[in-house]
C-alpha cells in the first residue's frame, strides 16, 4: 500500500522534510540544498493532534520524572508508550539510512512505513538532496527525559516531548565536518506527532526539532 488518504485538520509543520538523524544537516547544511520556501503541510487525520507545534523556550521536568502521568488516563498512558516505543523503533532504524546517504528502494520502503502520505515523499526526496550533495548524518541522539505534551481522549493522537542532547550525532558533507551551531551542544528540545488511524500502526506526522534553525534548550 502507497498510499494514506486522510481527512482532517490541516496545519503547517517546521520540519517535515527531514526527521530524526537527518535534523543536523537540514539546520548545518542548508547551502547544499534547496533551501527557503513554504514548508509542506500536513493533512492530520480525525482525532489527531490540533494544537500548533509551537514550544516555549525552555522546559524543565518536574522534579518527579513521571509526575507529568498523572494528568492522564490509562489509556492515553498506553497510547503514550505505543507510539513513544514506535518512534523509537524508527529512529534506531533511519539512523543508518541516513548515515548512508543514499535514497535506496529500502530506504524509500521505510520511509513509507512510518509516514502518512505524502509525508513519506517529502522524506525520500530530502534523502535524494542529501545523496546528490554527499550529506551523511551518523549517530542518534541521547534522550534524556520523554514526557506526553498530550493525548487525544481516544488515544489515538500523541504529542512526545524530549529533551536531547545532539553531541554524539556527526554531520557531514563531501566526507568534511560539517559546522555546528553552537547552541546544538547544549540540550534542545524536541516535539513529535504521532498519530494511529484506524486500520494503521503509529504514523509520525511531524516533529519539531534543531532542522528548525532555531535555539530551543531544556534542562536535562
């Protein structure tokens, strides 16, 4: 199947070109791609998230890690858990797509398995940019602290809050380092959407991260 057709909410996302190990070349490499431009939009299904993907500044934990679990049912709990472990499962198997560098059948294949369309499509062709400009992104960032932001009543839509650290995830162009922003070695924050439609396992439909551009620290 190729394709996700879904009805709902529209909204603009700052990041859906390029996810997870690919974040550091988006926001480092952005004079070997095609940068500037709208960004794609969204199309969310029924029940998904609604909010804009929009953070304050900073965000501190509470001083108990998993006080936040309070605010939420069970089920939405276990929501929370599938699609915090599904994203998880994705981005230790994209890392080393990215750290390839090459727009494969195989990477087009998983690209398809944890988006909707045409999400999917944005993130294969970023990969098609990255190849033709010898981009690679190797490594995955450290999590310090996961949290749910929200949960839909039906649980079928999550918000996951992070606070990571980039240290350990190198870019490169041409086999050359790529220059890091200062602020990227310092602890940032990182939002994610996933969403599960019926008759579909969790599907990721944006995050907001570093590709950004912009300074979003957090305290570890």
């Amino acid at each position: 199947m190729t394709r996700h057709d879904y009805t709902g909410h529209r909204m603009r996302r700052r990041t859906t070109t390029a996810l997870t190990a690919g974040v550091l070349a988006v926001a480092l490499v952005a004079s070997a791609c095609n940068g500037g431009g709208e960004e794609p939009e969204t199309t969310l299904p029924p029940e998904t998230i609604t909010s804009t993907p929009t953070e304050t500044p900073t965000a501190t934990p509470t001083k108990d890690p998993d006080a936040w679990r309070a605010k939420f049912k069970p089920a939405q709990l276990e929501a929370y858990d599938a699609a915090l472990q599904r994203w998880e499962e994705y981005e230790a198997r994209v890392e080393p797509i990215w750290a390839k560098g090459e727009a494969t059948p195989a990477a087009e294949k998983l690209f398809k398995e944890y988006f909707p369309h045409p999400i999917w499509q944005d993130q294969f062709k970023q990969l098609q940019t990255y190849e033709q400009v010898k981009v690679k992104t190797v490594g995955t960032p450290e999590i310090y602290w996961s949290e749910a932001k929200s949960v839909t009543k039906s649980g079928s839509g999550v918000q996951i809050r992070q606070c990571v650290d980039y240290t350990e995830v190198v870019g490169t162009q041409d086999g050359k380092p790529v220059v890091r922003y200062p602020w990227i070695e310092k602890p940032q924050l990182r939002t994610i959407y996933l969403s599960q439609p019926d008759g579909y396992d969790w599907l990721i439909f944006g995050v907001v991260d570093i590709s950004g551009g912009k300074n979003r620290p957090c305290t570890p």
